[in-house]
C-alpha cells in the first residue's frame, strides 16, 4: 500500500507538471534582466553541439588599458618596462571584411554577394605574450591554434558563424582555418583572434588594448600613472581593474560586435567610394529591421524595428513625469557609418539602428556632458547606455545596452 500511495504521488506530480508547462505563459520563455544566456552552440558540418566551459574554466583577471584610436608606435616594446609589470601583452586589432567562410566538411556556409562583406572584430597576439593571460583550462588550444597560424573563436562568434573547428575563413585572398573554440572572455569577446603573423596577413595595424599582471597593490590612478609617461602629452586612458568589467577589450565599456549582432542581426555591407567610414548595407537586411514610425516627442523616427519598444517606454515615462520638455533636439538614431567614423572600426550602434542621439546641439561630442540626469535615468531604466560616461564624451548619445539575457522584443 505504502509503495502505491508513492506511485499514484509521482503520478500526480508528472501531471500536473505537464499541465503546468502546457499551460505556462509563451512571456516566461523570455529570460528575466541579469539572467546568463543559454550555452551556445556551435556547428561542426554535421551535428550541433554546446559550447560549454570546461569544468575547471577560471578566467583570468588582468589589469586592462586603451586609449581611442589606438596606442602609438612603439608602445608594445616601452610597455613592457612599466614599474612593477610580471607580465603585460598588447593586443592589436581592426575591422576585416569576410568574403566566405566554410564548415569543416566543405561546405559554403556565408558567402555575400559582391561588393558585400561581413565586417568581422579580429585581434591578434603574440602567442608567447599572451600565454599568461588565457585561462589555463583552454591555454593549450588556444596557444597552439594561434602558432599554427589558425584562428580562435569566441563561442559566440562561433555560434553566428555556424562552423568550429576545421571551418575555414575567407578575407578576400587570404584564408585562416579555425583551430579552435573557446568561451568567449578567453579572447576577449573577440569575433576571429589571431597571431600577430596571421594579423599581419590580414592586414591588422593598430594597437587597441593592454593586458598586465601587475605586482603589489595598485589603484586605477596609480596604474594609469606608470602607462602615462608613454604616451603623447594629454592622452585620455581608460583603465580597468581586475574583474571591474565584463569585457576585458577595447572599449570595454560598451557591449562588443559580436553582441550586438546577437541582439540586432549580422548584415553584410561595403565601405562607401572616398568614404570607408560610410556603408552601404545590404538592402534585405534594411527592409527587414530597418523602419520609420512616429514616436512620442521626437516625431518621426527611423530606427532598427527592434528599437521602438524600449525607445517609446522611455519617452511615455518622460511625459507621464512632466519631463517632456527635457528632449528638444532629435539628432537622428540610423545612420550606416563605423564607430567614430573611423575606417577600421566596427560598425557604429547607429548602422544597427540600435542608438539614438537627443539635445546634440548641448552636448557636443567631446565635451562635458549637460544633459539632465533624470532624463538619462529614465533612459538607462529601459535599458539604454549614456554615451555621457565615455572615454571621449559623447553626452548626446543612448545606445541600447540591457543585459546579457534581456533581449529587445522581436
């Protein structure tokens, strides 16, 4: 009887588990804000399978500085010098445009009809240099990929890609086959990480971050005292802590490529004759997520669609406060151009439509912000980043941030 009473329990339960499911709103698929994403997963040619950290995966926490635009000639060898470094490597780093790539079986995965090309985050390191600052579950792979001239991707550029290890990357006439796979703070949220040799080949010049280890205790100030003396006089740096930011890279203080085309889409696109810092996008990929609706205070808008439904919250709570009036300049939000128009970088949020820039005319990229607290407030509430806490500041300027499982409506 007792082992009865048992099974009819389980029974139950099992029922009324499935009817929960059943009847469990389509809403709480959507992970809440702050959750961790689901593992990604990545396509050999044949099966999919989860990229999951290894069991003892631990990254490394690494003091980390840029500047805008990159660090000069030269740095790489003064740097190594800097009072109290055990051990430092800098990472150079551009935007490289994919012709085509294929799995490890052959096949054509991405191909974009000419002139277009998918623009791509790529770094480059020098193995030896960067061997005390990848995690030691996935030293070996990563350290041996990049000496056979092969390239690393993150686990998340690898999910985009739909190819792992065996797949092949085409830049124009230069190849790299993808010799490993890797959670993506081993590389630095990175889409395609490479040696420096293979960079070379790419065509990768600048010089975009610094990692050190760094002995003794240390404040922020102090750190980007020791790197100052090696820079041209009044040069703005951006340093980090061990373990102050989630994404140990240039620009560490923004979401990196790879995210945003998690979030908004990948598209192809081709710089612009006379003008590389300008693109012309693939018109698909426009007419699907690229739209112009009017919105409460600003008018009429064009925007990626995904957008409009955080954008319209925060305007709705501006004026259901009283605070209408705080907006008085739409400074535009689609625009198909890199970041800071340079002709290196990664496509600007704006070339997503995922950014939008209010009251520009009172603050002017590059100086003190004067935009209204409470109206940035409101803004970052419904998920939006203010440019205002930049490296260079850029107070005019919100561009979708969220969080890692909080995704904008479809």
């Amino acid at each position: 009887m007792a082992r009865r009473r048992q099974f009819v329990a389980v029974v139950a339960l099992l029922v009324v588990g499935g009817l929960a499911a059943i009847a469990w709103p389509r809403g709480a698929d959507v992970p809440p804000a702050g959750a961790v994403p689901p593992s990604p997963t990545v396509s050999d040619g044949a099966t999919d399978r989860p990229e999951q950290p290894p069991a003892d995966y631990a990254p490394v926490h690494a003091w980390l500085a840029w500047v805008s635009g990159g660090f000069p000639s030269g740095f790489r060898e003064e740097v190594r010098d800097i009072q109290g470094a055990r051990a430092t490597v800098l990472v150079a780093g551009d935007t490289r445009w994919l012709s085509a790539s294929r799995d490890a079986d052959g096949n054509l995965i991405d191909r974009p009809a000419s002139p277009l090309r998918i623009p791509l985050d790529t770094f480059a390191v020098d193995p030896d240099e960067y061997e005390p600052f990848v995690p030691v579950a996935v030293r070996d792979e990563v350290l041996t990929a990049l000496r056979e001239g092969k390239a690393v991707l993150g686990a998340a550029s690898a999910q985009l890609r739909r190819i792992g290890v065996g797949g092949t990357l085409v830049f124009g006439e230069q190849r790299v086959e993808v010799g490993a796979v890797v959670p993506d703070d081993a590389v630095g949220w990175t889409e395609v990480f490479v040696s420096r040799d293979t960079g070379a080949r790419l065509g990768i010049e600048h010089e975009r971050y610094l990692l050190a280890h760094m002995g003794g205790t240390l404040t922020e100030d102090a750190f980007a005292r020791r790197i100052a003396p090696l820079l041209p006089a009044d040069t703005r740096i951006r340093v980090d802590a061990p373990g102050s930011t989630p994404y140990v890279r240039v620009a560490s203080g923004v979401r990196p490529p790879v995210f945003m085309k998690q979030v908004f889409g990948e598209f192809a696109a081709t710089p612009q004759p006379g003008n590389e810092a300008y693109l012309t996008i693939d018109p698909a990929w426009v007419e699907a997520n690229i739209q112009t609706r009017d919105v409460p205070l600003l008018g009429s808008v064009t925007c990626h669609r995904k957008l409009f439904p955080p954008l319209i919250g925060a305007l709705e709570e501006l004026q259901a406060q009283g605070l209408g009036s705080l907006v008085k300049v739409y400074s535009g939000c689609w625009v198909a151009r890199t970041i800071a128009r340079a002709p290196t970088a990664p496509p600007s949020n704006h070339a997503y439509g995922s950014a939008i820039d209010i009251n520009a005319p009172d603050n002017p990229y590059g100086q003190p912000p004067t935009m209204d607290l409470r109206l940035v407030e409101i803004f970052e509430r419904w998920g939006f980043k203010w440019g205002g806490g930049f490296l260079i500041p850029d107070g005019h300027h919100f561009e979708y941030w969220g969080e890692p499982g909080d995704r904008p409506p479809a």
